[in-house]
C-alpha cells in the first residue's frame, strides 16, 4: 500500500540481512507497461508511486552490510556520542548568548585546517628541496626560503599561549571531580549556566544586572540551596554593595559582599562569579588553579642564558626515587662527545 500511495516506510533495527525481497525497490528498478508504472515485489507486481521512499536503521555500532548494499543505497552514519552532543549544545548556547565568540571559534578551525594544510605542504616542499639539494645547503636561496618560512608557519599553526591555562584547568577539573569536590551539575552550570528558555518569575531587582546574570542567579538558588538559597535576597537587600562588587576592576579577587568568598568552595566562587562577570572568568582560573593544584601549574619554568637547572634536576630525581647513583648527568659543552659515547 505504501508504495502505490507513496507514503513513506521506516523499518527500525534492521541487522546486517537485507532481504533481496526489497531489492528492486533499493535499486529502484521500475517499470513501465502500457502507461503503468510499478515495481516487483517478490513475485507481485505493485503499482509505483515516485513519492515513495524508504528508510532503514539500525542500532549495531558497526553495521558490516553486503558490499551490495552500498551501491543500492545511501547509507549515512548518523550516530553520536555524548560528547558529540555536549559540543553542539555548547555551541548552540555559545550562538545564542554570544555570537560573536561562536564566529571567532568557527574562524579559529577554518584557519586551524588552513594553517595544517599549508604546513603539510611546505613540508613536502622542504622534504623535496633536501632531498634535490646539491653542494652546500646554505648556497641554495631556494632552500632557505623553504626552511625560514616552514619554521614561521609551523609556529603560527602551534597551540595558542592561552590553551595551557585551559589545559590545566581541564587537568585541575577531573582531579577535583574524582575527589568529589566538584559535581558534574556544578560543572554543567558553570560551562553552560541557565539554558533554560523558561524565565524567573522573581523579576530582576537592579538594571546593572545583567539579564543572563539574573536567570543564572536565580538557578543558584534554586538547582544549589546550601551555599546560594539566600543570594537573591542578599543581593536585592544589598545592592549597593553588591553593584560596587560587581564594578570592580578585579572582581575574582575582591571582597564579596555576606562574606561569601569565605564560606564558599573555590569552584563555587567560580560559579558566583560567572553570573555577574564572565569577563573575569580567565582570570579567575588563574587563582583557581593556584588554589587548589599549586602555582607551577600555571607559571612555566624560567631558564635564561647562563641559568644552570642542574640543582632543581637532581631535587625532582631525588624526589621521584632515582637520586644517588641512578641519576646521570653529563655536560653538552664542546669536547664532551667522546665522555658521551663511553658512557652511553
């Protein structure tokens, strides 16, 4: 019936058997007798209609079809992973609340994909200049052109200087988490806050709230009672306070008004802090991090010409069991080759 009256069928959960009994409608092979168009199904021959179409799932992870099936018809992979989908949520909720990051970020992996591309090429250029080279390297222009500009887009397609405090932070994240100082809802909020189309029915009490700031307030209070059950009514009792927080130059750091900042977790000063200031946030995981995992989490170590990390290496190979006579070092100074192949 469907297929003489062109209504769509969906068959769920199929295996990896495809009955040949559908496979002239697969294939499409109709035919046309006599101003009638149909199809044979089987043994039977059904009337056609081109509206007709039909659709087949699964639920197997790697489905291993007949090779035939793929040539009779369009198979499409639409499964997806949680993270998958908690990517496309964020970057809905990013569009929504501020597009002006989504495009950077969308601008971010165009350029991302361009700069790999190009270096890949450069690559091979600079492979097949070594490789063609004749006679002293630095006499060939060509070459060193290749090689100056390999290494100038090499560095532009490196991981930008701010990912390693996200990094670290990430790191910081699943430790905090495994040792249940931090919950996933806690988490959740503080990367996506309210995402709810539902406003508060407690209107917001001062203008210079932000109005994404109110509702995420308002979830405080409600999804996180222990610590923020009463925020709303401080805040609405204390505004003055609360606006010359809200001013500062450097909230994260600053007093917070009904002495929150001592009573709350350092992720939850997090979490407050996301709903007045989220331009402050970077900073924040600074302190963050410095809080709870230690600054050398987020200062690199510095070396300097003349520097000597003989000291701190020998400190972190006791520290790490391998002091005394298990650690090695050797100077790589001049002359010092012939030391280095005795020993090594």
């Amino acid at each position: 019936m469907a297929i003489k009256y062109g209504i769509p069928v969906l068959f769920q959960d199929v295996n990896e058997y495809i009955d040949p009994v559908v496979d002239n409608v697969l294939e499409k092979n109709i035919q046309t007798e006599s101003g009638r168009t149909f199809v044979m199904l089987g043994s039977s021959e059904v009337d056609y209609d081109p509206h007709f179409r039909m659709y087949l799932t699964t639920k197997l992870a790697n489905p291993q079809f007949n090779p035939a099936a793929y040539a009779k018809a369009v198979v499409i992979n639409y499964t997806v992973t949680v993270q998958g989908l908690e990517d496309q949520l964020l970057s809905v909720v990013v569009r929504a609340e501020r597009a002006d990051l989504e495009e950077q970020r969308e601008s971010l992996i165009l350029e991302t994909s361009a700069n790999k591309s190009l270096l890949s090429g450069l690559e091979d250029s600079l492979l097949r200049e070594l490789a063609t080279s004749t006679g002293n390297m630095l006499d060939n222009v060509e070459l060193v052109n290749t090689l100056e500009n390999t290494k100038s887009k090499a560095g532009e397609a490196s991981i930008f200087e701010r990912h390693k405090l996200l990094y670290s932070f990430q790191m910081d994240i699943k430790l905090e988490q495994s040792e249940g100082n931090v919950s996933q809802m806690e988490l959740d909020f503080f990367i996506k806050g309210n995402v709810s189309l539902e406003k508060s029915a407690r209107a917001c009490p001062a203008s210079w709230i932000p109005g994404p700031g109110w509702q995420d307030i308002m979830k405080l209070a409600n999804d996180f009672p222990g610590p923020f059950s009463m925020l709303p009514d401080n805040i609405t009792a204390g505004l003055e306070e609360w606006q010359e927080w809200f001013d500062s130059d450097t909230p994260e750091s600053a007093t917070i008004p009904n002495n929150y900042r001592e009573t709350l977790k350092p992720f939850e000063i997090l979490m407050l802090l996301r709903c007045f200031r989220v331009d402050r946030i970077y900073r924040a995981l600074t302190d963050y991090i410095t809080v709870t995992m230690g600054e050398e989490y987020i200062t690199p170590p510095v070396t300097s010409p003349g520097s000597d990390p003989t000291s701190d290496l020998m400190k972190l190979a006791d520290k790490s069991g391998f002091g005394g006579g298990k650690f090695k070092y050797l100077s790589l100074g001049q002359g010092q080759e012939g030391i280095i192949t005795q020993n090594y």
